[in-house]
C-alpha cells in the first residue's frame, strides 16, 4: 500500500522522536545506580514463582504482573549490569511514545497534537526517570496509553464485541499491575457514560467491561485483605509520604510541562498547561465535530481525574498517604495530548503553533539539559567502590538497610557487609555509618552516637541535580 505524503512525513518524524526519547533514557543508564526497589523487583524476578508471588503478596504495595512479565524477560545470568532489568521499563517506555503517535495516525484531528504530546513526553524528566527504573511505574503508564487509545477507537469500534473484550482484558492487565490503574479505568469508562446514548447498549457495554476487569482482580484482592490487616494497612511501606498539602498536586501537573530553575517555574508551568489545556474546550466557529468533542473530554476525564481524586483521598475522613507523583504517571499522557490539543485550537497560523511548540519544549528541556548527563539516582555504585579500597577491616552499619545497605552490598559483591545499625550498647569502638541526613528519623537515631563518638572522617555522595538529598558516609571513633 502506497502512503500519502503527510502520512510518510508522519511515520517519519514519529521514527525521529522515538529515536530521542530512547537516547535520552538508555545514554544515561550505566551511570545510574540500582535502588532499593529495583532490587526488590530483582529478587522476585530471580525467585521461583511460589516464593515471588508470596514476596510481592507481602509488600503489598503492588499487584504483581508486572514482576512476573519481568520474570520472563531478566537475562538467565543476570550481574550488575544497569541494563539487564531495566529492559523491560524501556521498552515500555517506547511503547507508550509509539502509542500515543498511534493515537494521531487514526485520529485526523489529533495528529499534530499527537506529535507534539510524544515529543513532549519523548523530553519529559519526569517519564525518563521512571523509564529507568526496574519498577512497574513505565508499563503501568504504557498499558494506561493502550487504555486511551482503545478509547479513541470506541467510535469506531465499538459495536463489535470484541472490542469489549479486549477492553475487559486491557483494563485487567491494568489493575494487576498497579492498585490506582483502577482509577484510570473508571475515568476512561465515565467519559462513555456521560455522552447521550443512542441504546442501553452504549451504557451497559463500558460497565460491563469495568465490572469484569474488577472481578479478575479479586483472586489476588480478597486474599490482599489479610495481608493489609496484619501490617496495619499501607502505614509500613507508605507512611514516608505524609499528607500532601495541594502545592504537590500543582507540582505534579506542572511536572507534565517541566519546571525550569527559574523563581516561580513552578506557577508559571502549571499556569501554561492549564490555559492551554482549557483552550481544548474553548467553542470553535460553526459546527464542532462530534468525535472531537468525544476525544476532548476522555482526555480531560483521564488526565484530570485519578490525581484529584486520590489526591482528595489524603483528606478528611480518609487520610490516606497514598498520593504520589508515580502512583499517577499516566496521567501524564492525556495531559499532554490535552495540552497541546489546546495548543492548536488557538495557534491559528502555521508559525505561532511553532513558537507554542518551542516554548514547551524548552520548559521540558531545562530540567533535563540541567542535570545531564545524571546520575539522577543515589550513586550507591561509586559508595561501594569506594568503601571497597578503604577501611576494609572495619564494621559498616546504616540506618537504612533497605535502600542504603542492600545496595552497596550489592555492589560490592560480598567484599564489604553493611549492615542494620545495632543498639548504641553493640557498637565497637570504631566502625563505618552511612545514613541520610535529609531524613529526620535517621538523624534522630545518629545524633545521639556523634555524642560519644567522633568524626574520624566524612563523605557525601548526592545526584548532582539533589545535592541536599544524599548519603553520608562516616568513620566514627569512639571519645
């Protein structure tokens, strides 16, 4: 089949943007160290599947295809290498830009905004990040664009039964990769359910596809409850969050846009992307079409209404710690598809459409340009190697065995044991402490120590992007 030529110059700098956004998520990837988390996901992958499905049933946080897809694709041996686990988060990552210039190829009227919204995302710190990570985080986000793109298919599709089957199936994958994904399938379904209806079928069939996708999930949800109650609750893995105050949902949605290091970045991102995403809805001159007007508000539905409405779940009666920037990293696609819809609704020539476009991508290019090439994580790599060629004789303690001591314990191959810091009581007279200084509870425990002991000598190791987030690394010596 012979394409047209805007079709071929689409496919083309949809090829382009895809090459950018890998480059700027695998270039980097050797300098980022494995984090507490991505180890965890290590140890499920490499267990067998009794012992793994137990392991994820007991850190409760979440549901666990996602460990098991990453069972099938970690490399039989799998060493240090910052690759080998992470495969999985980058091709999903790819996935989703593809998925959203999927979106613009069978939707006329979003494809220039499709191409930008990749773009975009192709730029966006935020998804590099977790497209980095051995966490579930960039395939929820990838199976949530599936979910809007089989929503933009629904006119077309929709009377045939498949297409319900295929949603119950995509919404289910969903839920079992991440608790909050159901949020997105009810925001996707009520954007159906709002529309006039031509028949009961049009109301009954998103229902029902819901309803089906929920009842997958109890197999694992029912069983979930004990667990839940013999931890009391989400309180052992969540409670670092606290109760968010509403500037962190204005964060989160100008992290969609990128914040610059400017006084007042963040305002101003937030302000850009919401008049741009209101002027999606602004009325446009005669007869509006009626799939535009469908499209616009499912990615209003989507984008909007998981992050409100969890963030609404932090306040009273609830008091959840559940809200998190990655808990609704999906949000991120409909946002930008929003934004730059909006974008082209009120661009009217050619040339102020691409000074709008330079100017997002400036605001998602700071942030990154900023802080390459990285590393944006803890390097625990160059801790390891580190306490490998000093002080080899001597005992190593953390205050955070989780994140800090399984790390460096990781890296460094078993030449060097860090181990839970023991009862001041158990302490030798001299030995090695690494804590975080930016966390009050770990300081509560350490300031107590440098009372009886001093400082024989210090490091700090920091991303260069979070220097006030960072490990040190302490000799101390008894007074």
């Amino acid at each position: 089949m012979q394409l047209d030529r805007k079709t071929a110059a689409y496919l083309l700098l949809s090829f382009l943007i895809l090459a950018v956004a890998m480059y700027l998520r695998i270039a980097p990837l050797a300098a980022e160290s494995f984090e507490g988390d991505e180890l965890f996901s290590r140890r499920v992958a490499l267990a067998d599947a009794r012992q793994g499905w137990d392991m994820v049933r007991q850190d409760l946080v979440h549901p666990p295809l996602y460990y098991f897809l990453l069972k099938g694709t970690i490399p039989a041996v799998d060493s240090v290498s910052p690759y080998g686990i992470r495969a999985l988060s980058l091709a999903a990552a790819a996935g989703t830009i593809i998925t959203i210039l999927a979106i613009g190829l069978v939707t006329p009227a979003l494809r220039i905004a499709a191409l930008l919204a990749a773009l975009l995302l192709a730029l966006n710190k935020v998804h590099i990040f977790y497209s980095q990570q051995a966490r579930s985080y960039a395939f929820y986000c990838f199976l949530v664009g599936l979910l809007l793109f089989w929503r933009v298919l629904a006119e077309r599709y929709g009377a045939r039964w498949g297409f319900w089957v295929s949603g119950s199936c995509l919404m289910s994958a969903i839920v079992w990769t991440h608790y909050v994904g159901a949020l997105f399938c009810a925001a996707c379904v009520c954007s159906m359910l709002v529309l006039p209806a031509p028949n009961w079928k049009a109301r009954a069939l998103p229902l029902a596809s819901l309803s089906i996708a929920g009842l997958s999930f109890l197999p694992w949800f029912i069983p979930e409850i004990a667990v839940y109650r013999e931890r009391a609750g989400l309180s052992v893995n969540l409670d670092w969050q606290g109760i968010p105050p509403l500037q962190n949902l204005k964060i989160l949605f100008a992290n969609y846009i990128g914040i610059p290091n400017f006084r007042g970045a963040v305002t101003v991102a937030f302000l850009v992307g919401a008049v741009l995403a209101g002027c999606a809805f602004l009325p446009v001159r005669g007869k509006e079409n009626a799939l535009d007007a469908r499209l616009r508000n499912a990615l209003g539905f989507i984008a909007i209404g998981p992050p409100v409405f969890l963030w609404l779940t932090t306040r009273w009666p609830l008091h959840l710690t559940l809200f998190g920037e990655r808990h609704v990293l999906p949000a991120i696609i409909p946002a930008l598809l929003l934004i730059c819809f909006g974008l082209t609704r009120i661009a009217g020539p050619f040339g102020v459409f691409v000074l709008g476009a330079v100017v997002l991508c400036a605001f998602q290019i700071a942030p990154v340009y900023r802080d390459w090439p990285g590393p944006q994580r803890q390097p625990y790599a160059a801790i390891a190697r580190d306490l490998d060629h000093t002080n080899l004789d001597l005992p190593a303690y953390t205050t955070w065995f989780y994140g800090i001591g399984e790390t460096v314990n990781f890296y460094s191959h078993g030449s060097r044991k860090i181990e839970e810091l023991p009862p001041a009581a158990q302490l030798p007279a001299r030995f090695l402490l690494l804590y975080r200084p930016d966390e009050p509870r770990e300081v509560k425990v350490v300031d107590p120590l440098l009372q009886r002991y001093s400082i024989a000598s210090e490091n700090y190791y920091s991303p260069p992007g979070s220097r006030e987030f960072g490990t040190r690394v302490l000799l101390l010596t008894k007074r």
